[in-house]
C-alpha cells in the first residue's frame, strides 16, 4: 500500500495507550500491550475534506501471540484546527457518523440477515470514541479493498453493484423505519439544509467564480444570467432536495456516495468483485432519488452519464422492490415511473453534483486541494477554482449538464 505523508499533526492523546486500551476491551485481553506505533496518512491532498484520516502500523504483544505481531488500522478524526472543525461541527457529522457505525450499520446488517442475506455494506469500526470524535476502523486494504481513481470515474459493471448494494441499505432502513416510527428524525441535516450554511457560502463562492468562467465558454454564455438568477435563493432550492419527500418512500441515505467513498476489489483480471460503503458523515432521512442523482453525476464515466442513468434506475429499483417484498415492507412502494417523477423532482441534485461538487472531486492538480484552500478567498484560492472549472473533464461535464438541466427547467 502506498504511504503517504502526514498533512496533519498527530495529535497528542493518539498514543500506543490509547489503542492499548480499547484493543485489550475488544480482544478481551487484559495481557494485550502496543509496543510501538507508526502513522501514515490514508490518502494524498484531494481525496478527502471533512476528516483527517491516518493509518496506524502497531506492533501488538498479546495473550494469543507473545511474539509482537504487526497489524494495521485506519483512525479517523475531527480537525485539530477550530476553524476548520467548526465549519463541520455545526452539521453534526462527526457524532453522527459514529452512531452510524456503532448502531445503525449493525441494525441494517441485522435486517438483511433476517431475510438471508449476509452482505457487508459498510467496514468495521473497532472503536468508537465520542468525546474526541474518533473511529477506528479495520484497515480494508489488508482484504484487497481499493478505491478507483477518482479522475477515471465508475464503469458500468462497478455502478450496478453500488446500486445493488444501496438498494440493501435503503431498503433496510425503510424497514427499520416502518418497525421503529421517528428513529430517523434526528437524520435531518444533510450537505445542505436551513439550519447550518458554512457550506453554502463556500460553495456560492465557487459558483461566483464559475459564473465568470462561463462567460467566457462560446455558445454557453447565455446560462450566466439564469446561474446568478440562481444564487439568490440556492441555499433554499439546495435544502429542498434534502427535504423528505411528502408523496414518496424516503430512506436514510448515504448522503455522499461518489468514487472515494466506495471502496472495491478486484480480481486478476481487474474486475470488480465486491465494494463497501464508506463515510457517513452526510447520511440524512429523505428520498432514496437523492443518492443515485448525486452518485450519477459525480462518480460516471461521462459516457455513462449521458447514456446510462436510466438502466442505472431500472437495475436500482428492481433490487430494492425485490428487497422490500422479501421485508414483507407494508408502505407503497414506488413504481419505476413513480421513482422517475421523483428523480425530477429532486433534480436539482444533478447541479449541485455535477455543476457544483463534482469540479473539486475530479481535480488533476492536488497540491493545493485542501480545505485550507476551499475555504480560503486569497487570489491563489481563487485560481485554484477558477482552475476546477478549466479541467477538460469537468468542463466536458458541465456543458452535457447545462442544456440537459434548462430543458428540465431546473435552472429556472
């Protein structure tokens, strides 16, 4: 596995004592000592923002294994920065994301398991720290579990499976909704909502900054106005998506379902074999539309995109009627037609991914991309921008998304 260096301090509390002292709870192994430890981080500049994430090499004695025996972890932690942890902390995702995995996960396993079915959706989370806000997790890449590359995007046998298997988690939660009425109420804050807009600003910034770009696009100029009109009321028409729908099936989501946050394996011939689900720092209750919008226009070969997205919804919404009759589900289910009038409804979705997140997502030059110059207004930031939206990917991206979002009227 490739290593990579530290972009964060590692902070003072994450010592060999602190996984001595969970590890001797989870192995039940009073005798367990860590001899020494190493941290790596997990990912390069650009991959991901929210978290800091580091991998953790440990030599373990043990009751088992007297002789000290190497193993690996991944630990995930809130920023040590106020600034930039506040800019989180406002959303809840941290606290969230531990319940997550510590209660959720393991219900929607115990659900699918009810019904025979043992698929793992999400990886292991060992450790579960909410005074500091910290996970630890198995380290994945020891069973072979990779993420593609975030510039090369999804093909199409890899996007069935995450609709396969996101079909299981949707349906799951449905479920455990419909036994346990209101125990996803407090899921109500997403990437976007009415309460906690830090996002909102940093993300108006970028589209100020598109906004200029395209003026300069031939043949696109005439979109300018129609995005400015936009920006006066986008933290509303945003929040919106992210509202539970009234008519339809809502779900607990993932919330931020795009190429780094799905890890697969491959076999020799480089096909993928199997995935997980990882980071669920955004997921919120709302309609299921709202993942496989976000996923669709931000993690598809643009091919795909362009040709694919329906047979993407067909393949979804055949696995997860199959899914909610084996529940024995008793709420309507939508129909396929129904699922499309939802998928226009939350539309807008298909702009904030693929006009608004997916230009940072899909950054060649990865220097600079962090959350330090996200948020920053210095000249260099904003070049930086300025750059995102210069990306022949994303530039190949946005002018298939423009017409085919004001022919929906949704940039009206």
């Amino acid at each position: 596995m490739p290593e990579h260096e530290l972009t964060e301090a590692i902070p003072t509390w994450l010592t060999a004592k602190y996984f001595e002292d969970f590890l001797k709870k989870y192995e039940k192994d009073e005798n367990l000592k860590v001899i020494s430890t190493k941290f790596t981080d997990v990912t390069g500049k650009g991959e991901h923002y929210a978290s800091v994430m580091w991998r953790a090499a440990l030599e373990v004695k043990s009751s088992k294994s007297p002789v000290p025996q190497k193993r690996s972890y991944v630990v995930k932690s809130v920023y040590e920065d106020p600034e930039k942890n506040s800019m989180f902390a406002m959303y809840g995702i941290y606290k969230r994301e531990i319940e997550m995995y510590e209660k959720i996960s393991v219900e929607i396993a115990k659900v699918l398991k009810s019904i025979g079915d043992n698929t793992q959706l999400f990886p292991e989370a060992l450790h579960h720290d909410y005074e500091r806000e910290v996970l630890v997790f198995e380290d994945l890449s020891l069973r072979g579990f990779r993420n593609v590359d975030r510039r090369l995007r999804l093909d199409l046998h890899q996007a069935k499976m995450v609709m396969e298997k996101l079909a299981k988690m949707h349906a799951a939660t449905a479920k455990m909704e419909e036994k346990n009425p209101g125990m996803f109420a407090h899921y109500n804050q997403s990437i976007f909502n009415r309460s906690a807009t830090a996002f909102v600003e940093f993300f108006l910034m970028h589209l100020e900054i598109f906004i200029e770009e395209l003026a300069t696009w031939e043949d696109y100029k005439q979109y300018a106005p129609k995005l400015r009109n936009l920006l006066k009321d986008f933290n509303e028409r945003a929040s919106q998506v992210f509202d539970p729908s009234k008519d339809f099936m809502n779900v607990l989501i993932h919330g931020d379902l795009w190429t780094n946050n799905i890890m697969f394996t491959f076999d020799d011939k480089n096909r993928a074999t199997d995935l997980l689900f990882v980071d669920l720092q955004f997921s919120s209750w709302t309609s299921p539309v709202v993942d496989i919008l976000y996923f669709a226009h931000n993690s598809l070969k643009e091919d795909l995109r362009q040709e694919n997205i329906p047979e993407l919804i067909q393949y979804y919404h055949t696995h997860l009627c199959t899914l909610l009759k084996k529940l024995d589900y008793k709420k309507k289910v939508p129909t396929l037609r129904e699922m499309h009038v939802m998928l226009l409804e939350k539309g807008f979705m298909a702009f904030l991914a693929g006009v608004v997140m997916q230009p940072i997502m899909l950054v060649e030059d990865s220097t600079n991309a962090d959350m330090d110059t996200l948020i920053s207004e210095s000249d260099a930031a904003k070049q930086f921008k300025r750059n995102l939206y210069r990306n022949p990917k994303t530039k190949t991206a946005v002018k298939y998304l423009l017409p085919f979002l004001d022919q929906r009227g949704l940039l009206d």
